[in-house]
C-alpha cells in the first residue's frame, strides 16, 4: 500500500509539472508527451540493438557494409532535411500529421526489426529510424513556437521539453527496455519500442489543432546577401530583393516576404553546428569502439558504454539546467565559448587516446551543446519578429540535424583508433571554431552565410519583376 501510495504521489507530481504555467491550456503539455516518446523510442532502440550485430561490425568487411548501409540510408535525409523548412512554411495543414507519422513510419521499421535483428536488413532499418527520429526534431521545433504558454519563454519551454525527455523518455523507458531486454532479449526491447511509437503517434494527435494555423507567417532565411543593397548582386542570388523597411501593406502577401536571420543567430547556428558534429560522432564511435577493444567481454563493454553515455547524460541534464537559469545577456559569447570549449576537449582526446578523455569529451561535449542550444534558441526569440519564429526553428533544428548526421557517418566510418578519430573530427571542428569566431566579428569563409550582416535584418521581398533593387 505504501509503495502505491508513493507511485500515485510521483504520478501527480509528474503531471503537475507538465502542466504547469499554463502548459495544459497551450498545447504545450500535449507536445511534451510526444516528446518524452521521442526520447523514450530512441533509448529503448539503443537498448535493443546493443545486443544486435549492428555495434559487432566493428572492424574488417562488416563495418564496410555498416558504413554502405550508412551512406544509402542517411544520403536521402541529408538531401531531403533541407527541404524540410521550405515544406513547413507552406503546409498550412497536416504537421500533427507529419509528427505522427515519423512515429508510424518507426513502427512499421522496428516491426522489421523484430524479425530481421541477426540479418543485413537490421542496418537500413535501425537507421531508418535514426533518421526518422531526426526528422520528428525538425518539425516538434516548428509546432513549440505555436504552444507557447504566456508565462514563460520560447527559451524555457525547450530546455523544460529536454529535461522532461531526458527523465521520463530516456533513463525510464532506457530502464525498462533494458529489463526487457534482460528477459525477453532484443526481440522484446523491439516490440517495446514499437508500443512506445504507436503511442507516440496517437499523442503527436492529441497536439491541439492550432498548431496548423500559420496564416501570416513570413518564412526565415539562413542566407544574406548584403551586396544586393549596395547595387550589385551575389553571383546566383536570384531574383532581386527590396527590403522591407516598414510593415507591409496587405497586399504584400507572407509568402512573398522573407526574414533573413541576423547575425547573433548565424553565430549560434554555426557554434551548435559544430558541437553537434562532435556529440553525433560520440554517440556511434564509442560504441563501435567498445566492440572492437573488448570483442569478448561483455561487461568490459557495458562498463566503457555506460561510462561514455553517463556522462553524456549528465552533461545534457546539466547544460539544460543551467541554461533555464542563468539570464543569457549576451547568447553569442556563450555559444563562442561552448564551440572552443568542444574543440579544445577533442584535441586533448586526440592527444590523450584513452576512454577517460572520451568520456570527458561526451561530458563537455552534451553540456555544451545543451548551452548553445539555449542560447541559440534566445538570439531566435530576440532577433525574429513574431511571424518568422516558428520558421527560425525549424531552419535552425534542421542545420542542427544535419551536423549530427555528419558526425555519426564520421563515427561509423573512422577507424576505431581514438587517436586518429578523434584527430579528423578535431580537425573538422577547428574549422567550424574558425568559422563561428569570424561569423561573431563579422565575417565569414562563405559569402552569404557569415557575420557579414546586421544583429536585426529587415524583411525582404523577392520580387522577379524588378529590375533593379529598390529599398523602401
């Protein structure tokens, strides 16, 4: 009786949380129970591909296929993620839809799963549903925006979304796909997570329905041509831009509109971009680490594993944490700070080649990413008008994902020597701190998509029928 007593307490304590300030009136509690499954999915697939042959092909010709399987499944999201935003800014109906489906879509892989697990169809199915899971990011971050409760901030609701994803979605349903797992092995962990995406697409419903009300909403651009306003144009810019210095008439239709970021956002952009690489390189390389170095000793996996990730986790909840405390006066310097912190811990693992180092690297690593994040997602809520903040999100979450992407295909692909993958992945994220640094000064390696614009940039409207750029 008392244990029940105890379980009922933390049950309404749990929905008390996630309804509070207004959480349950906004929509944004509905979210936030999808997102748990999101969380929830990904932990039990961990789970139940740990004892797969997906994490054995840790050297020779397995791993070759592994990194083929990697390239077909992945090199279609790469192409498609960014088209992601784009297809968000004219879907005027069906993005709880598109949130439900990512989930159906993993139902349906982990039922294959299920069947397949000690077969080559395991590869592009597990990943299939990386991928998907990805993709559920990009549009949960272009739905926050449209639940937000009126007593607290875009900033707040995502790190609370994180922290109660981290807690009832991955080390609960981490721990019990792992108890499945123990008795009923991988098969039971799969059918566990095809439960956990059934019920994350019936709550991906529950959303409220105006979440699919985008009507007025001016799409955010990533790309700045600063040239165009000065009487010459960007080589392949496109139509011309007039820039939209007042609010436009009625007439002057959203769709024709467009709101480039500034440059506190391209800053944060290209900060989480690289810290992305490095968190989305750790999560495979490690593991295929662990199968290499202790081919025959079980628990000399689990231990390194469980090392690793601890410490990932532990970094997260804490860059959350500290994120939804601390006032973030200047977001910019903060996401510099995160970008060099990752660089610097990469080259020490590099330098060091140990698993402490590695497990170091994820500490930083997830706690940084976490701190950019937050900060990224304050230079959005202050940088973009209203009606172009849902479409910010999704541009940013996408860039995000990709740059994840790029790191685990690095994870898979490297040698399983830490010195030397950790040598290349510290070589890719110097260049992204170098690229991060001179976007914050104002510059940039690539035209158009550095520093080289203002903190707030005014809407534009393309236009084909101008002949010359006219500012208003």
């Amino acid at each position: 009786m008392r244990g029940r007593e105890l379980t009922g307490k933390g049950i309404a304590s749990f929905q008390r949380a996630a309804k509070a300030d207004g959480a349950d009136k906004s929509g944004l509690t509905a979210l936030t129970y999808a997102t748990m499954a999101n969380f929830a999915s990904d932990a039990a697939l961990a789970i139940a591909l740990a004892n797969t042959l997906f994490f054995s092909a840790a050297t020779g010709e397995d791993k070759t296929k592994v990194a083929l399987y990697l390239v077909i499944t992945i090199a279609p999201f790469a192409l498609i993620a960014p088209l992601i935003g784009p297809l968000l800014d004219r879907l005027q109906h069906g993005r709880r839809i598109a949130l439900a489906t990512s989930f159906g879509l993993r139902t349906v892989l982990a039922v294959v799963l299920v069947f397949n697990f000690d077969s080559w169809v395991l590869y592009p199915a597990a990943l299939g549903m990386l991928v998907l899971s990805k993709s559920f990011a990009v549009l949960k971050s272009a739905v926050t925006p449209r639940v937000l409760p009126p007593e607290i901030d875009l900033v707040r609701v995502n790190s609370r979304l994180t922290v109660f994803g981290l807690l009832g979605g991955t080390i609960a349903a981490g721990a019990v796909a792992g108890g499945i797992a123990f008795v009923a092995d991988s098969p039971g962990a799969l059918w566990f997570v095809a439960a956990i995406t059934v019920l994350g697409a019936y709550l991906s419903m529950r959303i409220p329905s105006w979440v699919e009300v985008t009507e007025g909403e001016v799409p955010a651009t990533l790309g700045y041509h600063a040239d165009q306003h000065h009487g010459s144009d960007y080589p392949g810019s496109g139509a011309p831009t007039e820039n939209l210095k007042r609010t436009p008439p009625p007439a002057t239709a959203a769709k024709n509109r467009r709101q480039p970021l500034g440059r506190a956002v391209i800053v944060g952009l290209w900060g989480n971009g690289t810290i992305r690489i490095l968190t989305g390189f750790l999560t495979l390389y490690i593991a295929f680490v662990a199968k290499s170095r202790t081919e025959h000793e079980p628990l000399q996996q689990a231990a390194m594993l469980g090392l690793v990730g601890a410490a990932a986790g532990l970094g997260n909840f804490a860059g959350n944490a500290l994120g939804a405390r601390i006032k973030l006066g200047r977001p910019s310097v903060v996401v510099l700070r995160c970008t060099l912190a990752v660089t610097v811990v990469a080259v020490v693992a590099a330098v060091t080649d140990s698993l402490l180092t590695a497990a170091v690297a994820a500490l930083v690593a997830s706690s940084a990413s976490a701190l950019a994040k937050v900060s990224l997602d304050a230079s959005l809520q202050s940088d973009l008008p209203p009606e172009s903040i849902a479409s910010g999100f999704g541009r940013s979450e996408t860039v995000m994902q990709l740059c994840w992407v790029l790191g685990g295909t690095l994870g898979v692909l490297l040698p399983t020597e830490y010195w030397l993958g950790f040598t290349v992945v510290s070589v890719l994220l110097t260049i992204g701190l170098v690229q991060t640094f001179l976007t914050y000064r104002g510059r940039s390696l690539l035209p158009g998509f550095g520093g080289n614009r203002p903190d707030h940039v005014e809407q534009e409207m393309s236009d084909s029928s101008y002949g010359e750029n006219v500012t208003k």
